[in-house]
C-alpha cells in the first residue's frame, strides 16, 4: 500500500467525506438546461455555479466575453453574445500558477426531450451533461475543496475558468483561455475521460467553415434559365470537399450541413455548405487553406453566382510531445498511489486543452467523470467515478504543493519546446 503524507491523507480524506454529495449536486446542475444558445439557462447556470465555487479562497468575477459572429440558414450575420464566463483567482501572488477550466454548456437546447438525469438497471447515471462536463465541475470543485485542507496550499495559486461556449467552439472564451495558459505552470480540464476512464494524449485541431454561396431566384418554370442556382454551386462545392477526404491520411473535412432553398418552383438564390475540419499538424491546415481556396476560385467560374468564405481554425492541435508525456507519466504515477490505473491515447476530439497548449501550457484536459455516448441522448457517466476522479486530481494538487510533481519544470521544458519549433 503507497503511504501519503499526512497532508495529502488529509486531502483524500476530506474527498471521501463529501461522498454522494459530488453526484448529487452534478445531478442538480444538470436538470438545469444550459445548451449553448438558450440564454435564459446559461444565465440560471452561471448564478449556480458562482455560488457553488465561492466556497474558494479567491476573488470570483463574471468576465464579460466578445460576442461570435455567425451565418444564419437565410445568409445573414447573427452576433452572438454569450453570458459572461466565471473566473475565480486564488493566490495570484503564489510562486506555483495552475489554470483550471470547464464548461457550463451543454450541446442540448431548450427544447430538448432530454432534461433529466436517471439511474439505469445498470447504476449508470443517464442525464445531458452528467459526463460532458457538470459532472467534471463537481469533481474539479471537490478537489480544490479539499485541496485547501493541504498546509501548503498556500504555495500553490490557480485561476478557474468555466466558460459559456465551449461547445461551440470557445470563439469568445478564446482570448482568456490563452492569456490564462501562457502564465500557468500547468493546466487541469475536465472534460470526460475517454471510453475506460483513458486519457486523451495528443489532440488534432479543428476548424468550422461555411461555404455562402449567393444566386439569383427565378421561376422554376417560366424562367429557370434567368435563374443562377446558388444551392447546385453550395452542393458542388460539399461533393469537392468530401472527396478531399482520403487524400490526406491526418485530414477530416466532414459536410455537416446544407441550407438554402425553399420553394421547389424557385431557383434557390442561397446555398450555404458548412463543415468541420479535423487536423493533425500546421501543415495539415496549411494544406486545407490551399484546398478551400481551389474550390472557392472554381466557384467564382460559375456564372451569376458569388462565394464567400466565413469560419476559421479555433482549437489548434496538441500533439503529444515529450512534456506532455513527462506530465502524463506524472499522472500515472500519482493514479497508482492510489491504485488506479492512467493510460491514454490520441483523440480526434477538441476541448480548451488545445487552447492552453497553444498558450505554452503543459495540460491534462480529460480529467473528469468516466462516461460514454456524449453529444448524445444516450449520455451517461459512472457513479463510482466521481470520488476516484476527484482523489486523482487532489493528489495531483497535492503533490504540486509538496514539490513532488515539478510543475515549473513541465512549464520550462514546454517553453524550450516552443523555441525549437519556431526555429
């Protein structure tokens, strides 16, 4: 049996007092709907996590966002305004800087059927978000709870950062996520783990575009060829992006959706072909620029009908360097101090971990509950794996603070890294 110091003890032991009241209260947050766009959720979200979190030693702030512009299905520009993120700082002053970041969205819209949390036959708790991430939140908050117990908590500052639109992207959580990542030793995300409670290593980066494509409308039968067909051009362009796939092994372009069109007597005006990009490296995006140029030129052959290109790349990759692997074989070890085993493996996925690595930032960004099926009506997460969860973080925590785990070295070693690859 690994022997903890006794202020570590006193962490693990305070977590295991909290008990079932770390579900619990995940299962509250979660009745709460909080899909990215339902204002009015995300607001009665934001109250309760305020409140949740000013359990901590720090100045807790609402961090007022810019707003995100996008294209509605009729071509105009809609400017989304976000309620603000919740920015808690503790001990700014602290020689050791960590950030902590989640998110209060969900991808479940007001109108979802889906808005309860339940136990399956199983035991698996069944509810939109209890994975992805409140479930994350209320393991991230049990370990820093806990963490305060430690006697040399007080070495170690931290800045928390939930934000309100991280499943759209993080278009306005942006510029925070990176000014926080570039000043940290080290970051912690709650994203769920993946399938086994595996760790996601390196990440591919992501891009989401939308193709506008803008005609002329005229009458499907007395004048169809006065007409300019904005959505054939919108479905040209989707076939010549899907076919991209394939030519570049590390390369995803997935045709998500069309709009446009409307009365099947009319010549549709509008075509809009939106997509999301997945790529491994900045060459890989070099690569998917060069593409998305050769198609909009081959549509400014089509007669009578215009292009234009909104979107861009949002989350960049974060390859699995050697100070990411330092800091994992550092998570490993602290999972068998307490007998649980860490591995990981490469995702295709995207989450603020991306962000804070671009920012200089050596972080673990699937942290949280153990679950499946996210994005989906079947979510669910483990019970069992909310305390095992949050033992593993504030072990980790306390390990920063006894000097055990070298939070400064992982940051200098990433910082060399950065200065090799720009040269």
């Amino acid at each position: 049996m690994t022997t903890h110091t006794a202020d570590a003890t006193a962490v693990l032991n305070a977590i295991d007092q909290m008990g079932e009241g770390i579900i619990t209260r995940a299962i509250d947050w979660c009745h709460i709907n909080s899909g990215s766009y339902h204002l009015e959720g995300l607001r009665q979200m934001l109250t309760v996590f305020t409140e949740a979190f000013s359990v901590l030693p720090g100045k807790v702030e609402h961090l007022v966002l810019p707003p995100m512009d996008t294209i509605r299905a009729d071509g105009t520009t809609a400017h989304h305004q976000p309620p603000p993120a919740l920015r808690i700082t503790v001990r700014p002053e602290a020689p050791i800087q960590l950030v902590l970041t989640g998110h209060y969205d969900t991808v479940y819209p007001a109108d979802s059927a889906f808005q309860k949390v339940v136990t399956l036959p199983d035991g698996r708790l069944h509810g939109p978000g209890i994975a992805d991430m409140k479930g994350g939140l209320s393991v991230m908050l049990a370990a820093l709870e806990a963490f305060e117990q430690h006697s040399k908590s007080q070495g170690v500052g931290y800045t928390v950062l939930i934000s309100p639109d991280e499943e759209i992207g993080s278009h306005c959580s942006r510029p925070e996520l990176m000014r926080l990542g570039a000043k940290a030793h080290m970051g912690l995300t709650y994203e769920p783990a993946l399938l086994g409670g595996i760790l996601a290593a390196g990440r591919k980066g992501s891009g989401n575009f939308s193709f506008v494509f803008r005609g002329k409308s005229a009458h499907a039968g007395r004048a169809f060829h006065e007409g300019k067909h904005a959505l054939a051009a919108a479905a040209r362009a989707a076939v010549a992006l899907h076919e991209l796939n394939g030519e570049r092994e590390t390369i995803t372009v997935n045709v998500g959706r069309i709009d446009g069109g409307g009365a099947l007597n009319a010549v549709p005006d509008l075509g809009i072909t939106r997509i999301d990009v997945r790529v491994l490296n900045q060459d890989d995006t070099e690569w998917a620029h060069g593409h998305f140029q050769r198609i909009l030129d081959q549509s400014a052959k089509i007669e009578g009908v215009s292009c234009e290109l909104h979107g861009g790349f949002t989350r960049p990759p974060k390859p699995f360097v050697p100070s990411q692997q330092r800091l994992f074989e550092e998570i490993r070890n602290t999972g068998d101090r307490l007998g649980v085993e860490v591995t990981w493996q490469n995702s295709g996925g995207v989450c603020e971990g991306n962000n804070l690595f671009a920012a200089g930032c050596p972080n673990a960004d699937s942290l949280g509950v153990c679950g499946g099926d996210i994005h989906s009506p079947d979510e669910y997460a483990f019970p069992d794996s909310f305390a095992e969860r949050a033992r593993l973080s504030g072990l980790i925590l306390a390990r920063i603070a006894e000097g055990d785990l070298d939070a400064e070295s992982l940051r200098a070693m990433r910082d060399q890294e950065r200065l090799s690859e720009d040269a």
